[in-house]
C-alpha cells in the first residue's frame, strides 16, 4: 500500500517589482490514505493530524525562505539599476557641464589631514567625495578653486641622479606607510618659496651626501625641472612633485632625521633589467616609470612589437 504527497505549492513569480506566492492544499490526501485516516486507531489517527501540521508549516517556511529569496535578488536588481543610471553611455561632453563645488568640510587634522568634498553633478545629484592634503583647510579651498587658473605650485621634488660613470642614484626608506624598506629617487618636500633645483640639492646632500655636480662658480651644471608638476595621486590628494633631472657626485655624509632611515646606491645602467626582475622592495611609481623606460623604451618596445 502507497501514498502520494497531496501538498502543493504555487510557483512564486514577480509582477511590477512586488513579490507574489500562494500556499495551496491541492489533495488533501489519496483515497487510499483517506480510509486509512478514518480508521478507528486513535494513535495512527493523532500521528496523521501531526503529520499534516507538520508538512504544512514545512511548506509555509519554505514559501517565506522563497519570498526572501526573491526580495533579495530582486534588490540587486533594484541597485544595479540605480548604478546603470551612473554609468555613461555617451562620449563625456565636457559643455555639457562638469560638477560642481558645493563646499569642503574638514574631518581630520594633523600632518596629513582629511576633507569632505561636496559636490552636485550635471544630473542633479550631491556626491561627496573623500581627500587628503597637507595644506591647512583655507590653503586647500584656495587650491582648488584657483587650480587651472594660476599655475600649480610644487609641494616636493623627487631627483633623477646620473653619474659620471652612467649610474643611477636610488635610495632605499622605511616607509611607515608601506611597513618596509621601500626603492624610489630621492625626494622631500618643498620649503615656501625655495628655488626648484636647489630644493632637490638640499634634499639630494641629506638623503644621500650627493650633490649636484657644479661648476667654478657653483652653478649646476646639469640640472633640468620639468616643465610643470606632476600629481602623485589625482584621485586621492593635490601633492604636486617636481622632477629633478641632474647629473650629480658624491661630496658628503648624509645627514638624515632621527625618523628617516635612508640608504642610497647607485644602480648602473646596464644592471637596471636585471635589477627589475629581482627586487621585491615596493617600488615609488615614479622609480619604476623612470626606470621601466630606461631598460626597455615605450617607442622601441612598440616597434619591436610591430615588426
């Protein structure tokens, strides 16, 4: 003797974002178990009707789990629409308008500090966007509300050194941020109104006891800024850094902070592949551009790759 399951339960679907189910008793049980429910065993009788309870709030958990299930999915669908309406499917027309600087709220002070960037989009909606700079709350408002208007002013220098001998100067720095040694050019920050170039021989002469090589009457006699700044990170902080390229030598002992621990070496030009193979220190972007390009150049790379 056999039975068959006499509970079914409707398919859930979603019409207009609302979540709909039903819980059905479609048979309430095969005639064969019918005579048997009726029976005069009291015992089968109760263990039926606890049966019956039983399946039924089975299936009603199961129809909540479902409905969960599908107001879920059905709110990812919701917030990657709302993410779609963000996503550009035109060409940027920058006439067709560019956000807009609502105000900056300072969270965070000391050396490095934090802001709070509002801004309203060509759409209509505020964006608040997180930033770093060392510059006191009215000096960075200044910034960037003139920037592009008035030149960017250099906060740091970072120095390309060649020697004679065609090496390249380097330093390897505890960097506090990173944990570790780290290899990059040497570099510092600016003092207000220091000249360029003398900037990164002050810097080079701490660092490293290096300087730049000079002539009878002190001059530099190889030193090149570039034209304007680069930004270390756009999306993140308004650090501008000047690059130094020079030919420099050594002249002194280097005379570093208590908190800088600072080793410089000279990596010859040939040795500069083989040294990005094998180093494992975190890399200063800068360092690794440089010297990316001095192993292997961009142009002939890409000729290479042509032919």
């Amino acid at each position: 003797m056999t039975t068959k399951s006499f509970f079914v339960v409707e398919s859930v679907t979603i019409r207009n974002g609302a979540v709909r189910s039903a819980l059905a008793d479609a048979r309430r049980c095969s005639p064969t178990f019918a005579m048997l429910a009726m029976g005069r065993d009291s015992r089968f009788r109760g263990g039926v009707a606890v049966l019956f309870c039983f399946a039924r709030v089975v299936a009603i958990q199961w129809c909540r789990l479902k409905n969960a299930a599908v107001n879920a999915a059905d709110q990812v669908a919701f917030e990657g629409a709302i993410m779609e309406e963000d996503v550009c499917t035109a060409s940027f027309d920058e006439a067709a308008g560019l956000p807009e600087l609502l105000g900056i709220e300072q969270v965070s002070d000391g050396w490095i500090k934090k802001y709070i960037l509002t801004y309203r989009l060509p759409n209509g909606r505020e964006l608040k966007y997180d930033v770093v700079s060392r510059k006191g709350l009215e000096e960075y408002r200044s910034e960037i509300e003139t920037l592009g208007t008035v030149a960017p002013q250099v906060d740091a220098v970072c120095i390309v050194g060649h020697t004679a001998n065609d090496e390249f100067l380097l330093i390897r720095e505890f960097r506090f941020p990173m944990n570790r040694m780290c290899v990059a050019f040497p570099a510092g920050l600016r003092e207000p109104g220091e000249d360029i170039v003398e900037c990164a021989a002050r810097e080079l002469r701490e660092e490293t006891g290096f300087d730049l090589v000079r002539d009878e009457c002190g001059q530099p006699v190889s030193a090149r800024a570039c034209v304007q700044p680069g930004f270390s990170s756009l999306g993140m902080g308004d650090e501008s850094i000047a690059m130094v390229f020079a030919e420099v030598e050594r002249v002194a002992e280097p005379r570093s902070e208590s908190t800088e621990f600072i080793e410089s070496f000279l990596l010859p030009r040939a040795g500069v592949p083989a040294f990005l193979r094998e180093n494992r220190d975190p890399l200063s972007i800068r360092c690794q551009l440089v010297l990316e390009m001095v192993a292997q150049p961009p142009f002939e790379f890409g000729v290479k790759a042509g032919a």
